[in-house]
C-alpha cells in the first residue's frame, strides 16, 4: 500500500519488511473518509465495540499504597499454531490515552487479539477508569513507576510466557519512558504504540483539536471529582476544576502542588517519554499517520532521526490514518490493529530463529 517502513537497516527490519509486505490488513483499500481525520478521532473516541468484552478486574497495589487496576478481557480464545511474542501464551498489555479513556478502539484490539490467541489485559493507572485513588497522588505523563511494578507482577503471573505491549495515543508517553528508563530489563519481548505522542511538552504547549480535548478534559475531571476531598490537601482543586486544557490541567496536578511544587520545564525534563531513548532494548513498532490532527505536523512532531540511528525503533508510516483512526472496509475496521498484531507475529517469528540459530552455534 502507501505505507513506509522507517528503520535502520537490520535482519530483524528485513524480516518485518517481508512480514509487513504480505500483510493482507496493508493491502486492502481504505475508506472514502480516510481522508477525513477530524471523523476518523471522533469515531475512535466515542464509538464502542458491539458487543462490548466482559472484563475480570484485579487492583494491584503499589509500594506506597496506591493502587493501579488491571482489567482481563474474558471470552473465547482461539488457539494458533505459532506461539510467543505474538502466539496463544503470550500476553498483551494495553495501555490507554493519558487521560485513561479506554476507547473503541482499544477495546476492538484487544478483542481481535483475544481471537487470536493473546491474553489482552488493560493498564488502568491511578484514580483512571474507576480505579480507587487511595493516596492523593495520580501518575505523571511519563513516570513509568506503576507500570513497571503491573510489569513485574505480569512477569511472576505468567512465567513462561512472553510479555507484549501496545499503547494507543499519548499513553505511548508512558510506554515509551518505561522502555528507555528499563533498557535490557523491561522483561517485554517487543512493543507497539499506535499514533504515538513523542514529544511531549510540545504537544501540551501547541494545543490540540478541541473535538479531541474537550472530551478528555471532561472525562478527566469527571474521574478525579470523586476524590476532590482527598486531593485538596495536596493541590489547589479549584483550579483543577476550572482548567480550560489539558496542559492547565497537567500543570494543577502535577506542578502547582502544596507539598512539591515544581516549574513546567523541570516536570518535563523527568517526564519527556523519549528522555532515555538510547537506552531502549526492545523492539517498538510506532504506527503513525502524516495526517493525525492530534500529534501535529510531521515534521516536528516525529523524531526521523531516531528511526534512522536506533536498531529498536521502527516507524510505519502512512498518509492517511488520523490519530489511532486506521479505518478499513470490512467487520475489522482498523486496519492498524491487524498491522500491529501481524507485527507481533513476526517478532515471534524472527526471535525463534534466533534462538535456533545460536542453538546450532554453540559447540558441543
């Protein structure tokens, strides 16, 4: 199709080029209004599967108390032949948007790799999507904390089995930061991120689409107007009540506390989600289209030069797709989420011939 594959020249680039090549999902024609991306978000936003998965949810406490939520997708499983990094044993954490809206089309991910043989489960991160807020303290953009401790418990659940993530939006500013801050030791086997936030004060100080923000803005506040009582000792409520942005937003949580205020630019020198890009050691498929009205232009939204330097980072490119949009004719109507998956398949593919090939290697 008119996807590009961005990457430095590698084995591991080849074989995703001859994988992605035969892709089915990337061969199929787009809808008429795939150049519409201002419907394509409305649509990822507010439209919900039919019918919605059931969920098994389970609170994971943090050391300091607090609590993240790990919701199970529940249904039938269809067994495949291939196995891990993309077979029936590995599992899949999805991690949602920054404001922790679970959308349709996260839950249409995770249902189509319930399918096809994955373990999904969702990352819910403090006081987000109904998860109790039992310390007045949420989760900064990129402090990837939380996520790392549900990594390590995903690890001692599942021990033979491999470790996958896929981040939709500007939760990729978490995943991202996780994977540059835990290097060789994120115990994942590859990562996606699909229409991901890079850079992110930016994307906080050019303002974004309001069909975009006002219902995240809402959303957010809505959640956090459960535990006013609670976060009043530790910030200035009214002024989280009448943020007009989400950068007003971020600025009341996480900078004008009581206890720690902090300046913008010093929460983002901790919170930039590509802060320790060079130490990532894991593969990471970034999906991203030229025309997402949430990321911005691509020119300074998208770091080329990490794509072209780095042997894990890896951009598929698109002209048109909006932001986490992708559509398709079809039932599957995301033609990202099966490029993601097929994605996952071929990491698992590659790895094992790895692990073949320095079998035969070792003397005997």
């Amino acid at each position: 199709g008119c996807c590009r594959l961005l990457c430095k020249p590698s084995a591991l680039a080849q074989h995703l080029v001859r994988s992605l090549g035969r892709s089915a999902a990337l061969q199929r024609g787009r809808w008429l209004w795939s150049r519409w991306p201002q419907l394509q978000m409305l649509r990822q936003l507010l439209q919900l599967p039919h019918p919605e998965p059931s969920v098994s949810r389970e609170l994971l406490q943090m050391p300091d108390t607090g609590l993240v939520a790990l919701d199970w997708l529940v249904g039938p499983r269809k067994t495949r032949s291939c196995s891990s990094g993309g077979g029936p044993s590995s599992v899949l954490l999805l991690i949602p948007n920054a404001a922790g809206k679970v959308t349709g089309g996260l839950l249409q991910l995770g249902l189509r790799a319930l399918e096809q043989g994955f373990i999904p489960v969702i990352f819910n991160r403090r006081g987000h999507n109904g998860c109790p807020l039992t310390t007045p303290r949420l989760q900064p953009f990129g402090d990837p904390g939380d996520l790392r401790e549900a990594v390590t418990y995903l690890r001692c659940r599942h021990p033979s089995a491999s470790l996958l993530a896929v981040s939709e939006g500007s939760g990729s500013g978490l995943l991202l930061a996780y994977l540059g801050e835990s290097g060789s030791s994120s115990h994942l086997a590859a990562a996606a991120c699909i229409s991901p936030i890079f850079r992110g004060r930016d994307w906080f100080e050019a303002g974004m689409p309001w069909l975009y923000e006002w219902p995240l803005l809402l959303h957010l506040k809505r959640g956090l107007s459960r535990y006013m009582g609670s976060l009043a000792e530790v910030m200035d409520v009214d002024v989280l009540l009448s943020s007009r942005s989400l950068r007003e937003l971020e600025e009341a949580l996480f900078c004008r506390t009581k206890s720690h205020p902090t300046t913008w630019e010093t929460y983002w020198e901790r919170n930039e989600p590509l802060r320790d890009a060079d130490e990532a050691a894991v593969p990471v498929l970034c999906l991203c289209s030229t025309d997402d009205p949430v990321r911005g232009p691509p020119v300074p939204s998208l770091p080329l030069e990490l794509f072209r330097t780095s042997p894990y980072f890896f951009l598929l490119l698109t002209p048109w797709g909006g932001h986490c949009g992708f559509p398709q004719q079809g039932p599957r109507c995301c033609w990202g989420h099966e490029a993601v998956l097929e994605y996952f398949r071929a990491m698992g593919e590659f790895l094992r011939a790895e692990e073949r090939r320095k079998g035969l290697a070792r003397p005997r």
